[in-house]
C-alpha cells in the first residue's frame, strides 16, 4: 500500500480524488500497489464528500508524516507552491505536479532535488492536459535529435481564434463566448496575452533539448491586438492565424517565441479548432510527430496526473531518468534573428508601393475588402526583425500597423 497526499482541491485536484476513489482497482492493477488518498491540503472545507475526513489545513500534516510516499501538487502558481514542493522532495517524498508556471520556471532546481536524493519529479499533465506528450517525448523519441518543438498550446486562444475564422467574431465577441462557456477566465490574461503557451514551451524546450529555458527567454506576444483584416489577410494569403509556440535548436543554442502566426491551410496544424491543442516534434530519424487532443479539463488532466503517480509508485525505489540542466542567460537567443516570411500591414498610401518595393525587394502585395483605404499589406521574402525594421525605416510615410509570421513548418 501506497499513501499519497493532493495539495489543492480545485479542478485538477478535485479530478484527482474523484478518479483515485472511481478506479481504486484499476489503478492498483496497474500501479502494483493500493494506492490510498492520506491528506488532502486546501483552506476551504468540503464536508460532503466521501473523503471528507482526508483534509487539512497545516502543511506540516503532509510533510511531516513519513507515511506520504508521494505528493500530488495542483494548487497552481509559484507561492506556496515552489516552497511546498521543495520542502516535500527534501522530506524524501517523490512528487507529482500539473502545475505548469513551476516547472517551467524552477524545474531544473526541482529535478536536481529530486536526482540528489533519490526521487521522481514528474509533470506530464503540465504541457498538454491530458495529451501525452513529455514521456513519448522523453522516451519512445529518445533516439532523436531533436530539431524542432511547435505547437498550439493553449485550448482557449484556439477557440477564439477558430470563432473569429470560421464565424467572423470579433475578438471581444470570442472572448465574451470563450468565459461564458467556462474555456476563458474572468481575467483571461494568462491565456490571451501568451502566458500560458510560453510555460508550455519553456517545459517542452527544455526536455526536448535538454536545458532549461526559462520563460523570460521567450519572445511572447498574445492574440490581443488580433482583428477581422487580420485574419482576412491572412485568409487572403492561404493561412489561418493560430497562437504557436515554437521552440527551434540552433546550434548549441535554442530560440523560442509564442506569437500568432499564419500557419498555410495545407499544413495538419491549421485543422486544429476550438478547445483541441496540437504539438509537433520535429527529430532526425522520425521526422515530424504530432500528438492531438484536448489541452485542458478536470478528468483527462487529472487521468494524466494519476498515470505520473503509478509511475512513481513503481518507481519508489529507483529513478525515471526525467531530467535537464541549468539554463544560462546567452543559452536562447533572439527568436528575431530567424528570417522568416511577413504579412505586414502599414498605413500609407497607394503611391508608396513602389518605395516599399524597393526597400523590401521582392514583396507582394494582398488586398481584402476588410483591409482600411489607408493601409497597405504585403508578404516580404524571408529576412530578420532588424532587417524588416531597417526596410521600414527607409520609406518615409509607411506606419507600420501589424506584423505576421508566416510559420515555417
């Protein structure tokens, strides 16, 4: 038998419990050991439930009892989290997380803890919900080199985004619908604004490539300032707008970036709607690998989760060789330094066409009837942020308006 504790009893924990307690046979059959819930921490008071007399408020009634072989964290965020689950990997229990802001910013600290003495620290359920994805990668990838990591990361830009294409819903409007179906929060910031996609990639770069990346490294720009003409140009060019993220080997070093890109309409990405997220790998031997589903929900986290805890249950007395290094401030380098093709947008007049031609060379132009009488799109040949910026510079009268990355996949 197997004690476990689950710090947080919000959705993901919540999913946690109601699973242990649903497939308790199952999950030993599995595991090859009962697993049995101990404690469960949270401030709040649930006195209904089955499990009711599991609860506490006093952290210490998990770190302190040398029964709890393994603790679950889904409380989210840094505080209390990083200092709980480091004082639990220093009390000799294995620990299993979903939250995604600590692994990607203190991972590399957490996986030396847990290596130093003995123990597992595993997150798969904090990339893709419960889409596997960091163990094939870690393992039945293994022999790759890999090259590459993109992918659509967060259900809730991706619902937006698939509203604004297919209904065309203003980006207000989408936002409006996301909250009231329950995919986007009251503040929405995390999701809309790129925060979430980054921490994924940040935890999918440093397992594909074997350093950290931490998030401050990250070019990261949201869907936020995305419009109608926006995703009618980008229609207009053969594409759909998506958030990607995207994380790429360049040599010894990795550059990483979210942004919302032009993904061309014949490439498998572009398919992926609404809620679903998508991640492609990109190795040596394999070539490209997507792995497909829902990104997010209280059961498929939670099942993703518990597969982490029988993982550990049979690894309580050996190591899953899960790790990364240390990251270094000259590690990631500017996403801008990659060329790359560009829808921009600037406001000037028709009479300019021939100065933006001659500052960006080969260029064509596109047109929709969204596109304002004022404003002037085209697509430039692959070039730098900093050359994009000089060509702009060089013609007087053109107001840069938006700018697209038209994805290399």
């Amino acid at each position: 038998m197997v004690k476990i504790a689950v710090m947080g009893h919000g959705v993901v924990g919540s999913g946690v419990a109601e699973l242990l307690q649903k497939n308790a046979a199952h999950i030993a059959a599995k595991a090859g050991e009962e697993i049995v819930l101990e404690r469960v921490l949270d401030l709040r008071e649930f006195p209904d439930l089955p499990y009711a007399d599991k609860f506490t408020k006093r952290f210490a009634d998990i770190s302190d009892d040398p029964t709890i072989q393994i603790v679950v964290e889904t409380m989210g965020g840094l505080t209390p989290a990083y200092d709980y689950v480091k004082a639990c990997l220093l009390a000799g229990k294995s620990v299993v997380t979903s939250n995604k802001e600590l692994v990607a910013q203190k991972g590399d600290e957490l996986l030396a803890i847990a290596k130093e003495k003995g123990l597992n620290f595993l997150f798969e359920a904090s990339v893709g919900g419960g889409i596997p994805v960091l163990r094939p990668l870690d393992q039945c990838l293994a022999a790759n080199e890999v090259s590459e990591v993109t992918g659509i990361l967060n259900g809730t830009t991706n619902f937006m985004l698939t509203r604004m294409i297919e209904d065309g819903m203003p980006f207000e409007e989408a936002l409006l619908l996301a909250q009231k179906r329950g995919y986007a929060e009251r503040d929405p910031s995390a999701d809309i604004d790129g925060l979430d996609a980054c921490r994924k990639i940040c935890i999918l770069a440093s397992l594909a490539f074997g350093r950290h990346v931490y998030p401050a490294q990250v070019r990261t720009e949201g869907i936020r300032e995305i419009t109608l003409t926006d995703v009618r140009l980008a229609a207009a060019v053969g594409g759909v707008i998506k958030l990607i993220g995207k994380a790429v080997k360049n040599g010894e070093h990795v550059s990483c970036a979210v942004a919302p890109m032009i993904v061309r309409k014949e490439h498998l990405l572009s398919d992926v709607r609404d809620v679903f997220n998508a991640i492609l790998v990109r190795g040596d031997a394999i070539g490209d690998v997507v792995f497909y589903g829902r990104g997010a929900g209280k059961l498929p986290t939670a099942s993703a989760v518990l597969a982490d805890v029988i993982d550990e249950v049979k690894h309580l007395k050996a190591r899953k060789y899960l790790c990364w290094s240390a990251g270094a401030p000259d590690y990631a380098i500017d996403f801008g330094l990659l060329p790359a093709r560009m829808l921009l947008r600037v406001r000037a007049d028709a009479d300019k066409k021939a100065d933006l031609a001659a500052a960006f060379g080969n260029i064509e132009f596109v047109t929709c009837d969204a596109l304002p009488q004022d404003e002037l799109a085209f697509v430039t040949s692959a070039m730098t942020e900093k050359e994009l910026d000089a060509a702009l510079k060089a013609v007087s009268g053109a107001e840069p308006v938006r700018r697209l990355r038209l994805a290399e996949l």
